[in-house]
C-alpha cells in the first residue's frame, strides 16, 4: 500500500478541535443527550418511539451462537425465510426473542452509534459510556459466527442464502458501517475487540469475493464496504483490504452485469423475495465501470460513498484514468446537481440524484448522508508543496 505527499489527507480526530459557539453546543448536546437517547434506541426503550429491534436481533444470534457450541448438542440452522424488507413482529408488545426484526439493514444502527461513541470520547473520555459501548460490543461479537460472518438478517434468517441478494439486502454495507465503527471506537479508546470483529469479516468477504473462479463476481448494492476496506487497510497495515476495495470499485459495472445476472438467477427461482420489475442499474452506480461514467446518477448516498471509496482507490494506487474519472464526476456534482448547502440528491423518488441543475427548494432530498463527499479532496493534487490544497 503506497500513498504520495502529493495527495491531502484528513487529519486525525483528536487533533481537531471545535470552539465555535454554535457548533460546540451541538457538539456538547449530541454527547450527553443525542448519544443515551440513541442507546435507549437501540434497546428499545422509548417509550412512543417505534423499535428499532437492532440490539435484540444480536441477542438473539449471539443465543443461536451459543446454542450451536453446546457441547454434545446438535444444531440445526435454519433455512432461509423472506420475512419482507421489513419484518415486524405479530404482536408488537411480544416480540420472538428467536426472531430477526427491523430492516434488512438494521444492524447499522448499532454501527452508527458506536461510530458517534468513538468520536466522542475521542475529546470526552467517559467511563460510564465506554463501560456501555465494551457491554453492546461484547453482544455484537458474540453473534459473529465461526467464518467471521457478522450480519444478523442472514444469521437469524438462513445463512443458506447469504450474499446472494447483494443489489438489495446490504450485507456489504452493514459491513462497511460496522467497519466505521469499529476504527474510530479503537482510535478513541486503543481497545480491539470490535476492530477485530470487522477484521474476521472483512476476511471472509477477501475470501468468497474476487475475479479468481470460484469466487463470487459480485459488489456491495449500497457501497460504504469500498472506502471502509480503505480505511481498515491504512488501520491495520493490511494490504489485502486495500485490494479488495479496489476490487469493488472496479469490478462494478464490468460486463455482464453482476445485478443483472443476480436478477436473473433469482427471477428464476422464483422466490418470495423477488420482485418483477424494469431495473435501473445506473441507479446503482451498477451499469458501466467508473471510468465510463461522467455523470451522478441514482441513489445519492449510494452514489457519495462510491465516489468517496473510489477516490481512495485512486490516491492508494495513483491510477490517472481513476483519479480523472472522479474529478469529472465531481465536477459534475458542484456544477451542475449541488445545493448551496453542499446538499445532494434533489429529489424525494429514489432519494436520488436529479437531471441537471434541478435543485427544488420544497421538495428536496439531500439526506445528511447525501452530500458532497469530502475524500473526493484526497485526491486533489497541489501544484507544487507549497501551494494550498484547493
């Protein structure tokens, strides 16, 4: 893995500091307020608040774990079951501790929040809250499987049919999140356990995914996995996990269309989980490789974090045509689909990216997730050393 001076790089968290008024009070609220809320959340304890379900569905891996290395007792995995992209319980008030609930993502929520944990006390050490984090990582670990597979749809649900609805059903990107979390919660508190969690995963995604035959053809359908293998690369020294970003962001929209023939295969097949209908690959950054893509186009954070992951690919391998790719596609963004907020995405439908310069003001998109992606700016080159990084 070989990087250049010649390319800006973010600095490290602890070493940034907020003393605006404004900003610093909402720094302050999202410590003491935002983030208890939130783990409240996670348990389901709001009252009024819809459940999130996402720490009861690692309980209840974690359990089927258990249940599997009992000595002498043999365990049955269950077979795949489509319970929707969203499954609720019959009776709200009696949720199956046995059972997966939420959306097909939902085991992001855990990822988010232990990624807010980190940068927190990155500059408010807290014992009580690091106490709180070690206890819900002790739970997310204890639900990983044997292979280092950690998504509890899959695991709860029938792991017969993991990776085989990757356009859809986020595995990829629960790992990408998970990945997120897991660094900054290490570079906050030195601590390993979940780092090393996202590294068993990251391991078993290096081992099923790749060009090589026998190995699945495939990419995420959200991206995040592209710039998180980076960032768990330049974390652990690991240059398998910097490949294999780049092996997502290249393979991509290589012909024959992995979506395609994955729409296909399961067309075929028939099963609840599939849904007939006309597909729009480019709403997935899916229907031509990166270089042959000038435009923004569909989902805008699926979008944002591409571009982020393959911006990263660019400046780690220096490869012109990727590193011009992402310049056109930047430009595009900031002058033709961008708010003046940094917001992007314009419409509602699809939470997508619009044509150009359609920028409504009522019936805007722009996500927080959705907005201009500042590693595009890692791969901005100074003119010489002495000049600014634009």
């Amino acid at each position: 893995m070989t990087t250049t001076n010649r390319t800006s790089h973010p600095i490290a968290l602890r070493d940034a500091t907020v003393t605006d008024p404004f900003w610093a009070s909402r720094q302050e609220l999202v410590r003491t307020q935002v983030i208890p809320y939130q783990w409240n959340a996670l348990n389901d304890n709001v009252p009024g608040a819809a459940p999130s379900y996402c720490m009861h569905n690692f309980k209840a891996a974690a359990a089927q774990n258990a249940e599997h290395h009992k000595e002498g007792k043999a365990f049955v995995p269950p077979k795949y079951t489509f319970r929707g992209f969203e499954a609720l319980p019959d009776d709200p008030a009696h949720p199956d501790p046995d059972k997966f609930y939420g959306f097909v993502f939902q085991d992001t929520d855990f990822s988010k929040w232990i990624e807010a944990v980190g940068y927190s006390l990155t500059h408010h050490p807290d014992a009580d809250l690091e106490a709180t984090a070690d206890t819900a990582i002790d739970i997310v670990c204890a639900a990983q499987l044997d292979n280092g597979y950690l998504d509890t749809y899959y695991i709860l649900n029938g792991m017969d049919r993991h990776f085989t609805n990757l356009k859809d059903h986020h595995e990829l990107y629960c790992f990408g999140h998970l990945t997120e979390g897991a660094i900054a919660y290490y570079q906050a508190t030195g601590k390993r356990k979940l780092l090393d969690a996202a590294c068993r995963f990251a391991d078993y995604i290096d081992f099923r995914f790749g060009t090589a035959d026998g190995k699945l053809h495939g990419y995420p359908g959200h991206e995040i996995a592209e710039m998180a293998l980076v960032k768990l690369a330049e974390t652990t020294g690991e240059q398998r996990y910097a490949d294999l970003a780049e092996y997502f962001v290249r393979q991509r929209g290589q012909q024959p269309l992995y979506f395609e023939l994955e729409d296909r295969r399961r067309a075929h097949e028939g099963g609840r989980d599939y849904e007939p209908r006309e597909q729009n690959y480019a709403y997935y950054q899916a229907d031509k490789p990166i270089t042959e893509q000038t435009e923004a186009l569909g989902h805008a954070v699926r979008a944002a974090y591409f571009y982020a992951g393959a911006a990263d690919v660019a400046r780690l391998t220096g490869d012109p045509d990727l590193l011009a790719s992402c310049e056109q596609l930047w430009r595009n963004i900031v002058d033709r689909k961008i708010y003046i907020t940094g917001g992007i995405g314009a419409t509602h439908m699809g939470e997508a990216f619009s044509f150009d310069y359609d920028l409504p003001n009522d019936t805007a998109y722009s996500e927080s997730l959705a907005w201009t992606p500042p590693p595009i700016y890692r791969c901005t080159y100074r003119v010489d050393e002495s000049s600014p990084i634009v």
